[in-house]
C-alpha cells in the first residue's frame, strides 16, 4: 500500500521546507523532485509524476523551495544557488532519515536546479529533466520588463502566473553567475532530458544544449504537443510512465514484493493529484476512478456509477460465459450495454417503492454465434441470475466503520 506523509527539514538558509514522502509499501529507489519556477510540490505534473512512480515501487519526496508553498522564508531571499542548496539539504535529510536518492527529477527551472545539485549528490544514479532552461539566467524572460526598475531600486514587484513576488537584484546577479552545463559532462550520471519542441516557455534549444554537454548514457523525450506545465493529465501521465520504464536500467535489478492487497478486499484511496481522483485496488489491479468536468472532476477515470455499471455487466458477461461453456453452447461472444438513472417512483408501475425517485438500470445483453433461440433466451435468463445482479436488487446491508489515520 502506498503511504503520504508530511515532512519537514531544515532548508539551506535554517528555515523549515514543507515536504510530502509518498512511499510505496516495499520502496526499490528513491527519488527527490524539485518543482518549476515559483510553483509549489503540489503543482499536477508534480504530484502526477510522484503518484506514477509510487505505483511503480519508487519513493518520492517533493517539497517546497524556501519562500514558496507552505515553507518558511522570504521568496526575496532566494535564488537559484539557495535553491541548489535546498535539494542538496533534501538529499541529506532523505540520506539521514531513510536513504539518499538515486534518482533526482526537475521540472522547468527545478531542472537546472537538479543539473548543478547533481555533482554533491554521489548517491544519485540517474536524472531526468522535464522542460528544464540550459542556463538558470533563461527565467529572467518571466519579468524583462522589470529588469530596468530592478537594477535601479534594487527590487522590484511582478507578477506571475496571478501571484505577486518580490524580485531583488542579487537573484540576477546569482542567475547571471551560472553555467552548470560544465558540471552535466561530469556529473557521470544516467540523463533523461524531456521537452516539448513547441515549448513556448522554455525553447527546445534548451533541451539540445543540456543533451549536448552530457556524456553517456543520455536519452531524449520528446513530450510532442504537450505545454510547459503539463497541464493536460495525459502528458503528465505519459512522462510518468516513461520516466518509470527508464529509469529501471539504471536501478539494482532486485524484485520488490508486490503490494497485493487479500483476495475480496478492495481499497479506494484518493491521489490528490486531480479533483475527485481515486485509485481503486483489486488484488494485485489498479483502476482509476474520477468524475466528469461537468461535476467537478477532471475525468480521471469512470465515475463510481460507471464502475457499478461494470460490475453488474461484467458478472452477467461471465456467468453467461460459464452456463454456455458447461452446456456447450456454442455462442462467440457477449456483450453487455448497460445505463443508469433516476425515475420518479409513481412512474415506475413494477417498483414496491411508490414516493420519491428510484434507480433504474438498463442491460442491454447481446449474444453473437450461431446458436438458436431457445440457448439464446435461456442464456440471457441466466445473466439475470448473476451474483452482482442478485446482490443489487435483494436486501443489502453496508456497516462502515471509522479507521483512525496512521
């Protein structure tokens, strides 16, 4: 079972970073994620990506740079080296606590900023890059037109992404004063650069300079018509599942015990990484399941309905499989169409209940083969008779019970 928990460390400057472990039941690598530029550990690509690598058996912190997020400090008072000096805290709170991480992931700036951490983490094995500039000083596009009342008043006000930050003139200064592409040959590490060629925040000629300046073994992805920010779930999902399947070359190549749940359990959790998202655990299966836009959602998986749906045409499917088999029915295939809706109860001439609104489900059961009509009615009464169909309309009783959170 994975587990989240909320940590914190001490920064670089002595303040204390907000983090989130989120750690698979038997953990085979960790690895440490650094968020893009003003953004915060909870940003969708970020806890997407955490959540793919999770299911996969990998450990990930993310947390907040100091002055962002739920972390101390004053974002005036920092700059790209206190954000090198803030992973490289992480990696030594994780180093201390549990193990260092072997694999170190930035997206946008937090790319740059795991490029130039890398060479002081020993332990890390491999990193991957998501839309990451090639020289730190490339952010300084998000507010160009404040350069000038920056370098005269020695800050300034801007605003991006809706928010107000203070920009000082030593974050210049500090930005300008980078060139980490000279580490990316040393470092001696595993790279996966990932970028959209039509990133219109930071070019694809950023991706070509950082693929450039690393030695083997490196690797491009190219994210096609995805944004920046990943903000469509798809693109996130698709980095996570590749970054995932990469990354397992360069880990040890040990088994971890598969988290299975107990035959006939069933958990449902929340990923927090959309509105309304859960994962649904079977066994040894995972099924997402969400809401539309329409109510709230983001589309995340079937609804919960949808899944009731499924059970109820899936059980009817397979004890039509079972009954043809053992009569040797000859019937090809089956399907089953099903819906869901409320009914006013005066409208519902068979119903016992006579006030207020009652479910109605529709089945639509198809048969193909060469089979005459009398197999073909007696196997569609048999569906009729399939435990989830019996379970949904015979008395059920449903006792819950409050579990304290570990």
């Amino acid at each position: 079972m994975t587990t989240a928990k909320k940590i914190e460390f001490t920064g670089s400057s002595g303040h204390k970073l907000a983090a989130r472990l989120d750690m698979p039941a038997e953990p085979r690598a960790l690895a440490l994620f650094a968020h893009c530029f003003t953004c915060s550990k909870d940003i969708f690509a970020a806890a997407r990506i955490a959540e793919g690598l999770t299911a996969r058996g990998i450990a990930v912190l993310r947390f907040d740079f100091t002055g962002l997020g739920s972390s101390e400090g004053e974002f005036a008072n920092t700059n790209f080296t206190s954000n090198v000096q803030d992973l490289v805290a992480a990696a030594n709170h994780m180093r201390q606590t549990l193990s260092a991480p072997t694999i170190l992931i930035g997206h946008s700036l937090g790319g740059a900023a795991v490029l130039a951490a890398a060479p002081q983490i020993a332990e890390a094995k491999a990193v991957v890059t998501i839309g990451a500039p090639s020289q730190a000083q490339h952010v300084l596009h998000n507010f160009k037109g404040s350069l000038d009342e920056i370098g005269a008043k020695g800050s300034a006000t801007v605003t991006l992404a809706g928010r107000q930050f203070v920009i000082a003139k030593q974050f210049l200064d500090d930005v300008a004063s980078h060139n980490f592409l000279d580490g990316v040959a040393r470092m001696n590490k595993a790279l996966l650069v990932c970028h959209a060629p039509r990133d219109e925040v930071v070019g694809i000629d950023n991706a070509t300079a950082i693929f450039v300046a690393a030695r083997h073994s490196k690797s491009f992805l190219s994210l096609d018509t995805a944004d920046h920010l990943l903000r469509k779930r798809e693109d996130a999902i698709y980095v996570a599942d590749v970054i995932a399947a990469w990354v397992s070359r360069y880990l040890p190549q040990s088994t971890p015990q598969e988290d299975v749940l107990s035959p006939g359990l069933v958990e449902v959790r929340e990923t927090r990484a959309g509105p309304l998202a859960q994962v649904v655990r079977a066994g040894r299966h995972r099924i997402a399941a969400g809401e539309p836009v329409s109510v709230g959602g983001d589309d995340a998986g079937p609804s919960p309905y949808d899944l009731l749906l499924a059970a109820l045409g899936a059980c009817s499917s397979m004890t039509m499989r079972l009954y043809a088999d053992r009569k040797n029915i000859s019937a090809d295939r089956f399907t089953v169409r099903l819906t869901h809706q409320r009914v006013h109860a005066e409208d519902c001439a068979d119903c016992e209940t006579k006030k207020g609104d009652v479910g109605e489900i529709s089945k639509e059961i198809t048969i193909d083969g060469d089979i005459s009509d009398a197999d073909r009615q007696r196997l569609f009464e048999i569906a009729e008779k399939c435990p989830v169909h019996r379970t949904l309309t015979n008395e059920i009783k449903i006792r819950s019970k409050l579990i304290p959170s570990v």
